[in-house]
C-alpha cells in the first residue's frame, strides 16, 4: 500500500516540473516583446557614403501623434520632442549590428496595439545630422505579458523609410543629411548603462567619470561630452589650442567637440597663472564654431613674457 501510494505523488511532481517549466519557457520568450536589429557584417554608410561609426545610436520607440502629428522628411525639427524612445543602443561598427530585445513595459499611448513602432539611428550631430528612420506598417506594439512569440522588427522586414535608405546598390542602410535638428539626449545614467556591463558600471575604476579604461587619454566624461565610445579609442580627440592673431596680438583659442545627445555642459576658462579661471563675457568670446564644435577665444593678448592658458571644464547633471 505505501509503495502504491507513492505513484500518484511522483506523478503530481512531474506535472507540477512540466508546469514550472511551461511558465518558465512563457516567461522568458513569450513575453510582449520585440526583438530588433540590422543584419550583421552589412555595409551601412551615411550620405557621403562614409561606414557608419561608434556614435550612431539606435532607438526603439514610438511618436506621439495627438493634434495629427505624422514624422516625415519635412519636420525633423519636430521629431525629437514628439519621440517617446523604450528602448536605445549604440552601433556596433565591428559586426556593423544594431540590435535589441526589448520587453515591452505598458500599453499606454503611443505603444498600444493599434499604434506604430520605429527605430529611429542617428548620431551625435546637433547641426549636420545623419539619419535613418525604419518603419513597417506591420509593426504594431505587442500587447504587455502577451503568449505570442516576440516579434521581429528589423531593416529586412521594414517598408521604405521616413529618411534614409534600405538595400539599396552596396549598402544594407544609408542615411540621410538632414541638417541642424534638435535631438532626444541620452543621460548620464543611461550613457553609463549602454556603454558598460551591469558589473563594470558598479566599479568605478571602469565605469567612473575620471576612468579611462580604453587607454586613450579621454576620460569617460570627456567621452560621454564628446560622443565618443569609452572602450574603443579608434575615435580620440586631443584639445590642441590655436592661435587668433589680431594685429601685432595674438589670442588663445580652443575648439571642443560637443556631442549634441549628451547632457553634460562645458565651459572654456582662461588663467594667467593656472590658479585663477575665468569664463565671464569680458573674458572670452565665443566664437562662430564649425560644425557642433564649441569655439572660443580669449580676450586678453598673450604677449611674450606673459603665459596664456585656456581648458575646457566638463560637468554633467
Ligand atoms: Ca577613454
């Protein structure tokens, strides 16, 4: 009898294990999801036919539409302060991917069911920008904790861009020039959360403002300011200080790239004897930089025996 007995119970475990695993394979594949991505190891190139590189960022998200809005070619001015991104990650220019899996968090407007998904792949240029935006009218946000698999939203399965090409004669994605528009910013945190694993974000020896883990002489914050990648130094920028003669004067002056969806400030000072900075509009001028560089001079002539000095001072929210 006790032997018997014991059937039914190995039975009901065996159920119960086939359950847990059920919910299991639900929970992690099943979910209302999205899977998006380029294809690897494709040529992907900007306007003037250039390989895209590490500042091109790739967004997941959605507009919002109320009062009619419709982002097309001709309001890219708009795009930014309509666009309500779920999900973004940096190109990879190594096997030339972007990609993302991205569970989707809520239905509320603009990612209900009936309403339509983007991937929008831009970079860091606020005055010159290079962009493409994907659409399908296939993709529709899945609904959140759904049963049915993931969808896939990628450039192979997207209908005609908004800007930029597809497939196209030697190219997998093109964008296009679109000019100076404002941009969606990338914060701090977040910058950190792309560019870093979840363990080298908690060291800061990797992962911290003064850090160069690359080795490339940029700090992560002259990294994050600047729109480069902090574990790539493919992309390194040197602060060379130039010249502005006037006359029988000369006057310092200092260009610095500024990457148009990071949040972090700069402001160029100026000593006379490294102790004492100045950036007030008696001390400096801006001047008409090209392209996003912040340009500016100092105002007082560096004359033979006095020395000159002129940085750049970065701070992030
Ligand atoms: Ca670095």
């Amino acid at each position: 009898m006790a032997k018997s007995s014991q059937f039914p119970s190995l039975g009901r475990t065996v159920l119960c294990a086939l359950g847990a695993l059920w919910q299991f394979v639900l929970g992690t594949t099943q979910a209302g999801a999205v899977n998006w991505n380029s294809s690897l190891f494709q040529s992907n190139l900007t306007s003037s036919g250039a390989a895209l590189d590490d500042s091109f960022v790739f967004e997941l998200g959605a507009f919002d539409l109320t009062g009619g809005f419709v982002p097309t070619s001709a309001n890219t001015d708009q795009w930014a302060v309509r666009w309500r991104p779920a999900q973004r990650n940096f190109y990879n220019p190594t096997t030339r991917l972007f990609s993302g899996y991205y569970e989707v968090t809520s239905n509320a407007s603009p990612f209900a069911t009936n309403e339509k998904g983007y991937i929008w792949g831009h970079h860091c240029s606020g005055q010159n920008g290079e962009w493409i935006l994907l659409q399908s009218s296939n993709w529709k946000w899945p609904l959140v904790g759904g049963t049915n698999p993931a969808v896939a939203w990628t450039v192979g399965n997207s209908q005609t861009p908004i800007v930029g090409q597809i497939n196209g004669s030697g190219f997998h994605m093109r964008t296009s020039a679109v000019g100076a528009n404002p941009l969606p910013t990338i914060s701090p945190a977040d910058w950190r959360d792309l560019r870093f694993s979840p363990a080298e974000v908690l060291n800061p020896s990797i992962s911290g403002w003064n850090a160069d883990p690359d080795f490339d002489g940029m700090s992560n914050l002259l990294e994050y300011a600047t729109g480069r990648n902090p574990r790539s130094a493919t992309r390194v920028w040197v602060p060379l200080p130039e010249w502005q003669i006037s006359g029988d004067s000369r006057y310092l002056k200092l260009s610095v790239p500024r990457c148009a969806y990071s949040q972090a400030s700069m402001v160029v000072e100026v000593s006379g004897n490294l102790q004492n900075w100045y950036s007030g509009p008696g001390d400096v001028e801006t001047l008409p930089g090209s392209g996003d560089n912040l340009m500016v001079r100092d105002l007082t002539a560096s004359t033979g025996a006095e020395n000159r000095f002129i940085r750049a001072r970065i701070t992030v929210p």
